[in-house]
C-alpha cells in the first residue's frame, strides 16, 4: 500500500531511465554470457556505434584489442582498468560492478566508462614539472654539500673559509629561490 500512495512503481522506471540516459560517463550493461543488454548515450559515442548494432551482440564485439580487460572484468567480481581508445588517444577508466541476483549469483555487469584523459595528461605534466624542480634544485644541494664537506676541514685558511661559506650562501639562496617560485 505504501509503494502505492508514494508511486514508487511509477517513478523509479522513469528515474532509472533519466539517470541513465543523461550519465555523463558511458554505462553498457551486460548478461553473464557477455551480451549486451543495454548502453546509454554516452557509451555509444565514446565506441562510435549505434544501440541497435550493439544490443544482443557480445561487448568483445566492440573492445577490439582489450580482450584481456573484458575478460578480467567478466572474471572478478569488481575491478577497475584502464584503456586508450580512439586515434586522439582518449584514456577510460573501466569500473564494473557484478548484478547479482536474489541468491548472489552474478546475472550479468554493469560497466561504467570514465574519461579520465585530462586526469592522465594532468599527472603527466605534474610529474614533468616535479622532475623539473628536482633537477634544478639538485645543483644547488650538490653546491651546498660540497662546499660544507670542504669547511669541516681544520687546515683551511680564514680566506678559503669565508670564499667558501659565500657559495654555500648562494647555493642556499637558489634553493630559496626555487622553493618561493614553487610556492
């Protein structure tokens, strides 16, 4: 009576469907058998299809060169992967999710296609820019090092001292520098 007076029955179908269709990220629903139930939107314009040629078909059909990612999401119960698409290289992270039904028996997956390129190429250049900063802060540590190991020696006169003391000075000065210009 209460799902009744609330029209759950006429909502959720509705709901589901909106969700689906509008996801921003491409969803393929699959069978245990590996066919295609389902594919929103999104999906079909990431693998460049139609619905129709994709419904009822097996989704190896259409992953050409990512057997081993499709058979390892058939295999795992939960698994995330990655895979390059397209001649532009569009990078997605593959998450499936297993449908189980009332005894948790899997009856098929969900998989949920997220473009995560600009993540990729993000990462990318922060971790070129971090290598950059590393570089560049190595001369002056290897500076200030250096000119440190030769003032600990007792024999050296007061000029080298004070020579010496002035390059460690710049070394650490470069390093300031670099580390104001990072923050």
């Amino acid at each position: 009576m209460v799902m009744y007076f609330h029209k759950f029955m006429n909502i959720v179908p509705v709901a589901h469907y909106s969700v689906f269709k509008n996801a921003k990220s491409g969803v393929i629903i699959i069978d245990e058998r590996a066919t295609i139930l389902d594919v929103n939107l999104f999906a079909l314009k990431i693998l460049d299809e139609q619905q129709k040629s994709m419904v009822g078909q097996n989704i190896m059909n259409f992953f050409k060169g990512f057997e081993d990612a499709i058979s390892n999401i058939m295999s795992n119960d939960e698994i995330k992967t990655e895979i390059q698409i397209g001649n532009e290289q569009y990078i997605y992270e593959l998450q499936t999710t297993p449908l189980k039904d009332f005894k948790d028996k899997i009856i098929g997956r969900i998989i949920v296609m997220y473009d995560i390129t600009e993540q990729k190429h993000i990462n990318n250049e922060l971790d070129a820019y971090a290598r950059t900063v590393a570089h560049n802060l190595k001369d002056p540590v290897t500076t200030v090092k250096g000119f440190t190991e030769l003032l600990k020696s007792k024999d050296l006169p007061e000029k080298e001292k004070q020579e010496y003391i002035e390059y460690v000075y710049e070394g650490a000065s470069k390093m300031k520098n670099i580390i104001d210009g990072l923050l």
